[in-house]
C-alpha cells in the first residue's frame, strides 16, 4: 500500500505502534500467541449491537454538533461525544502513546462523553461511563440515575457496572436514565445552552 501511495505523490508515516495501551509491543515485532476465544468473542459482539443501538436513540435527543457512535480499538470501548460549541482549555495531560497534539485537537472544544467498554487490568469489570472536558470539580457531585452509578476518581468519570444493566428488570430504560441524567448534570454544572442544544427524534428511531 504504501509503494501504491508513493507512486501517487503521497508520503505517508505510518506509527506501527498501538496507542492507549501500557508498555505497547510494535505489531512487526508481536509474537505472543494469543488464543482466540470464540464465545467471547460472540458475547461482546452481541453486547456492543444492544447497547450501540441504546446509544444511538439518546444521541436522537441532540442537535448540536456530535460525533457517530464508534468503536476506539486502542482503549476497546463503544463511545459517543456531544459537543457545546464552545473552546475548551488547553489539553495538557499525557496519554499513553498518543501525541499530546492529536489529544488537544480532539479535546480543543468543550465535550460531555459517554461509551462502554469490557475493563483492563487495573480496572476488571465491564462498565458504561461518563465524563465531562473540562473536567469540573463540581461534576463529581451530581446524582445520577440509577442509584448504583458512583464516581471514580481513579478514572476521573461516573460508571455504572454492566451487571447492574444485565440484571434490571428494563435494561433499556435503566441505560438511557445513566445515559440522560449524566448529560443533564454535565449540561447543568458546564452550563450549556440546552435549549438550542436539544431536541428529540426518539420517535423517528421507534419507527424504523
């Protein structure tokens, strides 16, 4: 490919390292045999079209500028963004394996940002989460619903566990409160100006 891209006039470095990941092995040099586990595999497959789904009716509630509901290889999380419309400070914090220019681009305005992901190693159970850039003290403070959802401050956002999710008698209604309620606190303490910001197209999705 990149002989192709070369005779086209186009050069192209390419980082053949993961990002976002502790102490990253370049893919060249990946040897680790890693059995492919195929239940799994299927079980989160199936989690992430139910909950992707879920993401995208809330994202139905907004009309300012937000990003698709899309999957971060790196991290291995389903994640969706609003945005406020308004710059946000300087990014300044590292990340590991991942330039700190690209991280200022990608948080240069104000964000509130929700997503799932399956845990790691320092944090092993599978969880929904919600944060806010800039990070506001005031944030942290807010109840949110359900009553399981608590605030981490190893990770700096809320997080509701996936069991609780899996066990409520309504998954779907359950999802969507953690969901609204944390973009009202985050609206709330930010002060975004919800009433050019929101809307809702929920019925549009009910109809397909």
């Amino acid at each position: 490919m990149l002989e192709k891209l070369k005779f086209l006039g186009i050069e192209v470095r390419i980082d053949a390292i993961p990002n976002e990941i502790p102490d990253p092995i370049p893919f060249a040099k990946n040897k680790k045999a890693i059995p492919y586990q195929a239940n799994a595999a299927q079980k989160i497959w199936k989690s992430l079209v139910l909950i992707s789904k879920e993401f995208n009716t809330f994202k139905s509630k907004f009309t300012g500028k937000h990003s698709p509901v899309h999957f971060f290889w790196g991290s291995f999380d389903l994640a969706y963004t609003r945005f406020s419309g308004r710059k946000a400070p300087k990014f300044e914090y590292k990340v590991p394996h991942i330039p700190l220019a690209v991280m200022q681009e990608s948080y240069s305005h104000e964000v509130f940002s929700v997503g799932f992901w399956p845990g790691n190693a320092s944090f092993p159970k599978p969880a929904f989460y919600a944060y806010i850039y800039p990070n506001l003290p005031e944030f942290k403070d807010e109840k949110l619903s359900p009553t399981e959802v608590y605030w981490s401050t190893d990770l700096g956002e809320f997080i509701l566990e996936y069991e609780v999710i899996q066990k409520a008698s309504n998954p779907q209604e359950q999802l969507q409160s953690f969901l609204q309620s944390a973009y009202e606190a985050a609206a709330k303490v930010a002060e975004w100006d919800r009433e050019s910001l929101d809307c809702d197209f929920t019925h549009l999705n009910q109809q397909k």
